[in-house]
C-alpha cells in the first residue's frame, strides 16, 4: 500500500488516482501521520470488499431476490418480555 506525503501528492495527483482506480489503497501523510486514505470508489463497503476478496462471502453485487420465512413465535410479543426484563432490573 504506497504512502505519499500531500506535497508529493498534489504534485502527482493524477498518478496517484490512477493507482487508486486501478485497486491501490494510498495512505496519505501530513508531516509523517496518517491523515487520509485515497482509494477507488466501490459499490461494496469496504469491510464488506474484504470478505469477498478472501473469500469468506460470495456476492453478486446485486440486491437479494429472496428473504428466508420469517420465524413464528408463539406467545405474547417479545418487546413485552424486554420491557419486563427492564421493569425487574429497575426494581
């Protein structure tokens, strides 16, 4: 991942967003810290781009077509029970 200090930065600017929309991340430096990161836009969040390169999750870029069913519970509601549990910890 390279590191460009800003002076470097504003005076190659368009290599460094050509690196960046070629997948490079680039850190970018004020005095020597860490100030910003100039990546390529992607329509996947990032931790998100993460898993699918590693190949911990499998997406097509797409919205899901099918929900699972939704779970039937039988008995009173559950934000019942959660403001009962809340009641008897204020007690």
């Amino acid at each position: 991942m390279p590191t460009v200090g800003i002076r470097e930065l504003k005076a190659h600017l368009s290599h460094y967003v050509r690196l960046a929309r070629q997948g490079e991340r680039v850190i970018v430096t004020d005095r020597g810290r860490e100030v910003a990161e100039l990546r390529a836009i992607t329509s996947a969040h990032p931790g998100l781009k993460e898993l699918i390169d590693s190949g911990v999750v499998k997406w097509s870029g797409g919205k899901p077509t099918e929900f699972p069913r939704p779970i039937e519970i039988r008995g009173k509601p559950i934000s019942d029970t959660v403001l009962e549990l809340r009641d008897d910890r204020l007690r």
